[in-house]
C-alpha cells in the first residue's frame, strides 16, 4: 500500500502544537505521526512551514458554491466539493423540512452516496418535527408531530445512514421520539424550539446530545428564563453547535460560549447554496432566500435562511474576531464534531490510527491544500 509523508510543518490538534512535525499515510489512515527525523516514504512532500490540522467536520450544511444538497445528484457532489476545497473533509448531509416522501428519497440517496463516498458520514434529518413558533426558514405548513410510523419510514429510507436528528422536544410524541431514534442509534439534537430550561434537561436525560446551532431557532438567556443554551452549558454530556459567521451568533456572544464549554463547542456552516459563491436569489426547502453581502434571509423578511460560511472562514472568525486559541479553534472544527458523533476514534487528531485527513494552512490560516482519506483534494 502506497505511503505518502508531509513534512516541514507545525502541526496543530486540540493536543497542542508541534513545531517541525511529519505526518506519514498509508493508505486511507495515518500510520504515524511526530516531530524531528521523518521516516521514508514512496512520496515525500515539504510543507516549507506552514500549519497543518486535522481534516475539518461539518455536523451541519445545507450547500455550497451555487448547489444545494437537498438538491441531490450533481448539485449535492458539487456542493460537497466546494466544501471540500475549503477544508472539511467529513460532513454530515443536511435535510431541511420537505413532504415526507421527498425526505425519504433524500435520505436513502444520501445512504448510497455514503457506501460509495467515505467521505460522506451520512445524514442529519433537520425537520419537519420542529416548532412553528421557532421554525426559522423551515416551511410552517410541512412541520409535524413526531408520529411512531414517521419515524420507522424515515429510518428505513436512511438505512443505517442517519447520524443526526433535530427534534423540538415539546411536540406531542417528541420525547418518546428521542428514546426512539437514540435507541436506533442516531444522534439526537434539540432544536427549533419553544423549550424552557427543564424541558430542554428532560430531552437531555432522554438521550439528546446536541444543540442544533446555539441561540438560533430558540429562545435566549433571559435572567428568570434561562432557556436551553443554559440547560446545554450546564449538561456536560451535551456539544453545541455554533455558526460563527458575525450574523447568526454576536462574535462576543460567541467568546461567552467558548469560555463556559470550551470543550463541547462545535463550529458548524449551517451553509446554503451560496456559500463560497455569489449573492443572488436562492431556493431553500421550497422557501425563497435572497442573499445580500453574504447574509441570507427569507426573501421579503429579516429571517435568517442559513449562512454562506465555510469552515475555514468559522476558523478565522474564532481566532481573529473572537480570541479562541487556535489549537481551541481547530479542536472546534475537528475533535469535538468527531466526538458529538460517537467518531472520535477515528476522526481529528493527527495520531497513528486516525483517518489521513490534513488541511494545510498559512500563516493567515487560508487553506492551502486538502487530503482526505490520504488522498489530495487540493495541493
């Protein structure tokens, strides 16, 4: 099996930083990793000092570079690619909230693209089980209760494939819906809701994990209300997923998070069709969006309708804007999405066993070149 060394770097993971480092490939996984005498291999490159990390994860996207994923087809493996251009090596494909039926086709296309494309983790089902009052860009008249049937159809389609749902836990059915798919196996987000902080815990202790984009699509930290942000602050079994795109989270808001759950904070896009491309009009679950100077909303309205972040620009917004450390940063885009997923094991770390996933950066952490699954995407 063909081996593959990079050498000459500072290596980054949430472990710390390691100045002149190697890390050598063989195959799809890397066989070792450290710092000084490199070993040989059949391809040697050098990264003349620049930075490297683990491959970035995306729990949570929608699109990129003109394509939408609900799109399917060429338009999913295109947005994909963009995505990938930009570091994340690993994404979750996102569902919005569309007749149950085309879920179903979504879902079961997304599990043949992953038997085929390692890179491809599977999928994360956001709505329609949402509430109408938090509903943000999801269309009101598709949402729902979380009916047993509902639940076992989309399971079916998915086939194994789903690794993350979104569920409001106040719906009728909603916490029985959690223990269901948290039986099945997928990871269970609380999300687009009206909860309130014991609500939020009962959803918790009924096997949720995460917090689908903290602040957005619920209701805040109020002094006599604290909400779910705070019953996820408070859980340390719980990851939070954040949009640090300066719009959907105030970056000083952002810097709250980091400091009360340094640990548990997953940077995610949330991205829709016209991340990494230009302003325009846009669809989005059926709903139409306009984007104007990188912010989407609902056409006609102040809603927001996703973001056109890509993970290496979350990267630079945490360092830069927010004060996050950089090795905190980089775990936020690697490390800790890996571990909300039961995939820590295998994903973000730089560490023999791991999957050869390497973004390279520069000095201005712009992404320089990609290789997942030990092999280049961009260089």
């Amino acid at each position: 099996m063909t081996t593959t060394l990079l050498h000459g770097a500072t290596a980054i993971d949430e472990r710390g930083e390691i100045p002149d480092a190697w890390v050598l490939f063989r195959g799809d996984v890397i066989e070792a990793a450290g710092s000084g005498s490199a070993p040989d291999a059949d391809e040697t490159i050098d990264l003349h000092g620049a930075t490297i990390a683990p491959g970035f994860l995306d729990l949570h996207g929608h699109g990129a570079g003109g394509h939408g994923y609900d799109d399917g087809g060429d338009e999913l493996a295109a947005a994909l690619a963009t995505h990938r251009a930009h570091g994340t090596t690993r994404a979750v494909v996102s569902i919005v909230t569309n007749p149950l039926a085309e879920q179903r086709e979504r879902l079961a296309e997304v599990a043949e693209l992953t038997r085929r494309d390692p890179l491809v983790l599977g999928s994360h089902l956001e709505g329609p089980f949402l509430s109408h009052g938090k509903r943000g860009a999801h269309d009101p008249a598709l949402l729902r209760d979380p009916d047993p049937l509902d639940l076992d159809e989309l399971l079916a389609a998915a086939a194994g494939t789903m690794r993350q749902i979104t569920i409001a836990p106040e719906l009728t059915g909603g916490l029985d819906a959690i223990r269901t798919l948290t039986d099945a196996g997928v990871v269970v987000a609380v999300g687009h809701t009206e909860a309130g902080l014991e609500l939020t815990r009962e959803a918790f202790d009924s096997g949720a994990r995460i917090l689908t984009h903290a602040f957005n699509g619920m209701n805040g930290i109020h002094h006599r209300e604290p909400g779910p942000v705070v019953a996820a602050l408070d859980d340390p079994r719980i990851t939070l997923e954040l949009v640090l795109d300066g719009h959907h989270v105030h970056p000083d808001v952002a810097e709250v998070l980091f400091r009360a759950a340094p640990d548990r904070i997953a940077l995610i896009t949330d991205s829709m069709a016209a991340a990494a491309a230009r302003d325009g009009d846009y669809r989005v679950g059926g709903l139409n969006v306009t984007v104007r100077d990188g912010l989407a909303v609902l056409s006609g309205t102040s809603t927001i309708a996703g973001s056109t972040l890509t993970q290496d620009a979350a990267l630079r917004m945490a360092v830069n804007r927010v004060g996050v450390p950089v090795t905190q940063a980089i775990a936020s885009l690697t490390s800790i999405p890996a571990r909300a997923l039961g995939l820590g094991d295998r994903f973000g770390l730089l560490a023999a066993g791991y999957a050869a996933d390497v973004v390279v950066l520069d000095e201005t952490l712009h992404v320089q070149a990609v290789w997942a699954a030990g092999a280049p995407l961009v260089a």
